[in-house]
C-alpha cells in the first residue's frame, strides 16, 4: 500500500495493541490485532485509503497470518504477498513452496520470491526484512 498510509495504520495498531497489554495484562492476539486494523480500515473506506498488509505473530493459538486492506478485507491464510509486485512473488512462491520446507529452505525462498519482484516492479525493491513466526 502506499507507505504513507500504512505506517499511519501500523502505528495506530501497535497503540492499540499496547493498550491492550496494558489493559487486559496480556499480548492481543493476531486474529484481534488484524480485526482492529480491518475495522478501523473499513470505517475509513471513503478516505480512498491505500493499505494492503499482513498481520503476523504467535499467540495462545500458535502461529498465523492475515491478510488486510483498505477496503476492510481480511484473510487468514498460510502464504500471503501484499503490495504492487506481489503478483511476481506469488509467481515464485505458487511453483516452488513444499509444505515440508525446512526454516532455511524457507528463508531463502522468501527472499528469491521478494527480489524476483524487485526486478520485475518498479516500486517494489529496498530493504528485505525476514522475520520468523514460530
């Protein structure tokens, strides 16, 4: 999404998320983390808003991931790419990932997948932050 919107929103979600802490005396969980972000996009839809991101983390549940974007949408799934050369890393990521994957062959296929779309979209590229959620 565009860069300006989304770090307003990400900046919004870890308040809430440190509210939360504070409040309740533990983490918010991922699924409600991704529907605070998905609620409060969707009550701003009119604002023509440019947000597409992943919700990540471990929790009580265990490991998941969310999909969420300006429109309000959100999906929980196991593999998501967000952004303008998404649809390059998903071209990767479709044809090469194994569900048996160890952590490195893992890693190294994110990244292949991240530069693959950094040579194909003229505003993907940049810094490539690798995080585990284990």
């Amino acid at each position: 999404g565009g860069a300006a919107d989304c770090s307003f929103w990400i900046r919004r979600l870890r308040s809430e998320a440190k509210l939360h802490e504070l409040s309740e005396g533990k983490p918010i969980s991922v699924a409600r983390a991704s529907r605070f972000l998905s609620s409060a996009l969707y009550q701003n839809r009119h604002l023509d808003l440019s947000v597409g991101t992943m919700i990540m983390g471990y929790d009580s549940l265990g490991a998941s991931i969310y999909y969420v974007d300006n429109t309000g949408v959100r999906i929980k799934g196991d593999m998501f790419a967000a952004g303008s050369g998404s649809t390059f890393a998903l071209g990767i990521l479709d044809t090469e990932r194994r569900y048996e994957m160890t952590q490195d062959e893992a890693i190294t296929l994110g990244i292949k997948a991240i530069r693959h779309a950094t040579f194909r979209d003229a505003y993907s590229g940049g810094y490539i932050g690798v995080y585990l959620v284990t």
